[in-house]
C-alpha cells in the first residue's frame, strides 16, 4: 500500500517573531518552516492551519505525503511537528521536513497485533508494549501500519521487534532486540485481586477487635445515672 498524499497551498513570508505570527494569524495563516538536509536553507511559508488538518486527515496521519505548492515550486514534505495554543488547540506554528522519493527516512509507525494467542485461549493476559515502531522507508513506501501475529504466542512467551515481518522496502535500525508484546501466566493476572481477597477477612477481625475496645471506653465516659 502506497502513502497517502495531498496537496497544501503556501505562501512566502519575511521576517519571525510574535510581530510576524500576530500578522498571520489576522490573515488566518500561521508561520511554517520546510527543513531539510538538501536544502540550502531552511524555507520560510505561511500556510492555513485549517489546510494542514484537513492535509493530515488521512489513514497515514504525520506520514502523509504533502506537495507543498509554493508560487511556482513544490516542495515535498512530511509534517514533522507543530506547536499548538494549550487553551485554545489551535494551530500555532508548523515544521516540516523536505523528503526524496529516493531517499529513505524515519517514520514512527503504528504497531497493530493480530490473531488470537494460543496464551490468551490457556487464560494468559495479552499486553502491548510498543504502540508504534520506528521504521525507515521511502517517502512513497511507508505503510499505515505494521501487523504482528500473536497467534502462535503462549503463556510465559514474549514477542519481539526482530520476530516482526516488515513490509516490502521497510526497515528497523536497532542494536536492541526489544520487547513489544508479552502474555503473562493466570497466576500473575489473579495474583493482585487474590492477595486483596485474603487481606479483607484479616482486616475484618481486626476491625471488630477495635470495635470492642472502644465500647467499654465509652461505657466508661458515660456519666453515671442517679
């Protein structure tokens, strides 16, 4: 499966500051940067917050491909990051990084688990580790997510980011060989509700011997009758 790509209209601006993005703002843009390493410098835009959502609402989230049309060139880009007003979440700054059809690049990818474990059938307790893996893949190649098959995993097992079949053109770059999904025994899963159960009765007796101190206490508290 191919990105997803769309197209996002952009102009040129001069000049930064809270000046500049107040000016923006009025016009209903906001400051935008393009980085990249075969640029000479970074390129300076504005874009309309509203377009870059609406850019990004695709099954491929920040791993859409965006052609950003800049009067008469184009910049393909993925949206790195942006800043965002905590009260109002609107849109207040964007970043984006300038990509190569030819050159591969690094995209966080959500991690999906399928199939029914074997361990989860026994009674075992199935957890996810890693929600997303950090994968290199051209700009044209990067898939909307990564499946893992637990079906063959058992109680006490645990799956890893090499046991992981990556599509055609991706790739992982790490030294460690962690751990993104593990099924725990029945006996930790009923450990801590079963530890609780036994500490209720002994508290129980407890209670009532605090129950019967206190009573003569307050029998002997009572004024007397005459």
């Amino acid at each position: 499966m191919s990105v997803d790509k769309s197209t996002l209209e952009a102009k040129a601006r001069e000049g930064a500051g809270k000046g500049v993005a107040r000016r923006l703002r009025a016009q209903g843009l906001v400051p935008a940067v393009v980085y990249g390493k075969h640029l000479k410098q970074p390129v300076h835009l504005a874009v309309d917050p509203k377009s870059v959502r609406a850019a990004i609402n695709t099954p491929h989230k920040f791993n859409t491909l965006i052609q950003i049309k800049l009067g008469g060139d184009t910049h393909q880009v993925l949206l790195k990051d942006y800043q965002m007003d905590p009260v109002t979440r609107e849109i207040l700054h964007v970043d984006f990084i300038g990509v190569r059809e030819n050159e591969p690049v690094k995209v966080n990818v959500p991690l999906v688990l399928t199939g029914k474990a074997v361990g989860v059938a026994d009674g075992g307790l199935l957890t996810q580790v890693r929600r997303e893996l950090e994968v290199w893949a051209l700009p044209n190649a990067i898939p909307e997510k990564i499946e893992a098959d637990v079906t063959e995993m058992k109680i006490a097992e645990a799956m890893h980011v090499n046991d992981v079949k990556l599509p055609s053109g991706v790739s992982i770059k790490t030294n460690v060989n962690y751990t993104i999904a593990v099924i725990s025994a029945p006996e930790a899963v009923e450990a801590a509700p079963a530890a609780a159960a036994a500490a209720a009765p002994a508290a129980a007796p407890a209670a009532k011997a605090g129950e019967k101190a206190a009573a003569p206490a307050a029998a002997a508290k009572a004024p007397a009758k005459k």
